[in-house]
C-alpha cells in the first residue's frame, strides 16, 4: 500500500521495508559518497550526480534564459561531482515542449558563457563533470505545446490516434542532428553528451520496437532493436573525437510490450538492458545513467512520490519498493558489469536517509554514482553543505509532493515550490489562479 513518508529514525526506515520483505543498503558512515573516481583521463571530485531535470525556461528558441542560467550557476556551486544537463532537444520537431533547451550554432556563445561560468563558480580540487544530455523527444513531442507524436512503430497500449511513423530516411536524418548536437556540446566546453535512450523518448522507443517492419532499426531481434542507439554512439565517438559519449537508459518500463518487463507487465526482465550495456561496453562506454518507468505512464516508477499530481490516481505499490526497485535494478548491472560507472536514481523520496541509503549502495557495489533529481531541485548546495559541515541542512530536502511536476505538466518553468519559493511557488500560484 502506498504510504507518504514519516520515518524520524533509520530503524522505523529499515523496518518499515523489512515488513514489505525489501532489502535496503543502508549506511551510517556516508563517507562513501565524498571518493573521487577517475573516469577516462578525469577525476570526478564525488559520488554525487545533479540528474537531468527539464526546467521548461529556456527561450523561445531553447537558448538558455536568466532562469536556466540560475539553476545551472546554483548546481555548480552546491557541489556536485557531476552535472548532467536535461534534455535538450536535436530538432525543433522533437521538443518535448516549447520551452525545451535547444543547442544551434546560433546559440552556442551562449552555452560557452554558461559553462565557463560555471566552471568558475564551482570550488574544489577537481573539477564537475558536465554532462549535455541530448534528445528527441518522439512520441512525446510537442514542440508548440499540443501533441504531435513522431513514433518508431505503432503501440496499442501507448497511441492516440494522431502518431506519424518515422521512416529509416528520416531516423537517419535525426540521428545526424545528434552527432551535430553533440559536436556543439563538445564546442560548448561540455564533458560528455548523453545520447538519451529513457522514458519513451525516440531513442528508447526503438528499443522495444518490436513490431517495426522492412526497417534497419526494430523487430523482433535486439539487434535491430538496438542498432539506431549503438549506431549513434559509435557515429558520435568518431566525429566528435574528445567527449565522453554516454547514455541514460531504463533498465526497465514495467508495462506490458514494454523494454526489460515480463509479459504480463509487472516485472522487470533485466535481460534485455544486461544486454545492451554488453553492447555500449564494447563500444568503449564507461559511465552509464540509469532510470525505469515512464514519466506519462507510471511516474511513481520513475519518481517514488507522497502526493500524485491532481486528479491523478494514488500508486498501487509503497514509495520504498520503487527505492528498492532501482537499487537492485543498478546493483545488477554494476555487478555484471564492473568496469562501467553505474549511475542509480530514485533516491529524492528517502529524504535524508537518501544519504545513508547511497552509501551503503556504494558500500555494495550497486553503483558508482548516486543521482538525485528533485532533490537537486530542491536542495542543490546538499553536496557542499555535507562536505563543508560535515552534515547536511535536513530542513531543505525535497518532500516529494510533486510541485515541480505540476508546474511542468502545465508548460510553466519548473522548480522547487517548497524550497525556492519566491520564484516556484509564485509560478504554482499564478497557476492556481489561473484555475490550473
Ligand atoms: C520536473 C522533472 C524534470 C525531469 N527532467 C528530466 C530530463 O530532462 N531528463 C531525464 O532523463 N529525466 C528527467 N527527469 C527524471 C529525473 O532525472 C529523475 O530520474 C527522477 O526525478 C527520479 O529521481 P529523484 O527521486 O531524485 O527525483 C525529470 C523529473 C522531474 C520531476
Ligand atoms: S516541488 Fe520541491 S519539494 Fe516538491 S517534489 Fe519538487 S523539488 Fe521536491
């Protein structure tokens, strides 16, 4: 049953997901998260990863605005080992809103001041590693705010009715738009780009798209479904020869014809993304970020909550078990694979027991990396304060009540309206106002 968060002590935590016959790593000594790691000839300073978090504030043209630039400037300077920018869309027609950040060569002087500046603005020993992740955003597009859905193949579970299916001609002339983006982002003075394969976005569908026909990409054999995302990271390793190439994949989507679920929908197969991240190994992929679920179809996967967004049903499983469902997810894979930098997720919902339960997952080696996604929102300078006073500022934690995701959902620029109030929660007023 769900249940919103009330634990005031790691043992009411840890027994609470005993009695729902979960494991969960648990750490007092979060030292863990304060080890560098050398990734290819870097030294990342922490274990801490800003997660991509779509702000919807870019301009028109997706050039950063004043607002973009705060929540970059406020990331770098709270500590982070990594910054891995949100999605930012390859072609205008695969914006997943109007306000989705683009990378053009018009804008890219603009993009070049913001990671100076935030290059600067960052203190430590080493510098974060700057991650742009790249997108098209497929079945999700919405470039003027109306749907305009761009599919691989059709879905019964997932169709409205108006999908246009892409051809190889036009996946082909996509995938140029990612090598072109990507070449900016490494322009840019970005680290490493992220070819983004989550969520149901285009890349991740052609994943599962099983019942694409007459097509280099999909069908039946992973090969083909796998080919346009394996294509695309080897095509950008070899024209943008200095930039990390990465991606952020689902280790599963848990629902039925989904990618890495059992048949019936409910569970996770695992198979299919031990198997994909066999493929990136072998194309010299060394740091991997990992999600599940579908942010239009069962958000409590992707983001354990306490409150759903308005009107929206309350989850049918307990927040721990979608915790615990990441943690074995990324434990696997890093198991599997030692020699890849696994990157878990879903961390925001445990407050700062996030903390604890990041460590020990370290402590385990069921990652190398602890994301936080809302929490970066909420709380950006945690890193900092933790390395600085030895603790964090347990007042500022996300509470997961799904303001930001409300914001979003309703095309405004998306933040904390809890912590960052002046700013959010005078969005979330204006949109109350508005009758939203
Ligand atoms: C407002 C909002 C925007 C998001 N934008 C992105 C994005 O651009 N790219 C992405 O891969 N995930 C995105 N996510 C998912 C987060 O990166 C993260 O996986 C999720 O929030 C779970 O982590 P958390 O429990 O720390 O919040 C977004 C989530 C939210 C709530
Ligand atoms: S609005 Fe703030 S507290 Fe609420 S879910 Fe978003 S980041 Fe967390």
């Amino acid at each position: 049953m769900h249940e919103r968060f009330k634990f005031r002590n790691p043992e009411d935590l840890l027994s609470k997901a005993e009695s729902l016959g979960l494991r969960l790593p648990f750490s007092d000594d979060i030292s863990p998260l304060l080890q560098p790691a050398a990734l290819e000839n870097k030294i990342i300073p922490n274990r801490f990863v800003v997660q991509p978090m779509e702000g919807y504030d870019s301009e028109a043209d997706g050039t950063p605005s004043d607002l973009t630039r705060r929540r970059y400037m406020r990331y770098s300077s709270g500590g982070s080992g990594i910054v891995w920018f949100e999605a930012i869309a390859v072609d205008p027609d695969g914006r997943s809103n109007p306000r989705q950040l683009m990378l053009t060569e018009k804008n890219l002087g603009i993009y070049k001041k913001l990671i100076s500046g935030m290059r600067e603005n960052h203190t430590g020993k080493h510098p974060q590693l700057l991650a742009a992740q790249i997108t098209h955003s497929g079945r999700y597009s919405r470039p003027a705010g109306g749907n305009a859905p761009l599919v691989p193949s059709k879905n019964a579970l997932l169709d409205r009715g108006n999908e246009r299916i892409l051809s190889d001609e036009e996946l082909f002339s996509v995938q140029k738009k990612f090598i072109k983006t990507a070449k900016l982002a490494f322009d840019a003075g970005f680290d490493a780009v992220d070819i983004k394969a989550c969520h149901g976005y285009l890349i991740h569908e052609l994943l599962f798209s099983f019942n694409r026909e007459k097509s280099l990409y999909g069908g039946r054999d992973p090969e083909g479904r796998f080919r346009f995302l394996l294509e695309t990271i080897e095509r950008t390793r070899e024209n943008v020869p200095g930039i990390i190439v990465t991606t952020r994949i689902n280790l599963c989507d848990l629902y039925a014809g989904g990618f890495g679920t059992t048949p019936d929908g409910k569970g996770c197969d695992l198979s299919e993304a031990l198997l994909l991240t066999g493929e990136l190994e072998k194309r010299g992929v060394k740091i991997i970020n990992t999600t599940m679920g579908s942010p239009y179809f069962n958000p409590h996967v992707v983001r354990p909550y306490d409150n759903p967004l308005p009107g929206a049903p309350v989850p049918p499983e307990h927040p721990l078990e979608g915790v615990v469902r990441m943690t074995e997810g990324t434990g696997t894979l890093q198991k599997n694979y030692p020699g890849i930098m696994i990157i878990g997720s879903a961390y925001s919902w445990l407050r700062h027991f996030s903390l604890n339960v990041g460590a020990g997952v370290l402590k385990e080696g069921l990652a190398s990396f602890i994301g936080f996604g809302r929490n970066s929102f909420a709380y950006p300078g945690m890193p900092r304060d933790i390395i600085r006073n030895g603790a964090p500022d347990k007042s500022k934690f996300c509470i997961t009540c799904s303001g930001c995701t409300r914001l979003m959902k309703n095309l405004r620029p998306a933040g904390c309206v809890i912590h960052d109030r002046e700013i959010y929660g005078a969005e979330l007023k204006k949109l109350i106002a508005d009758g939203r």
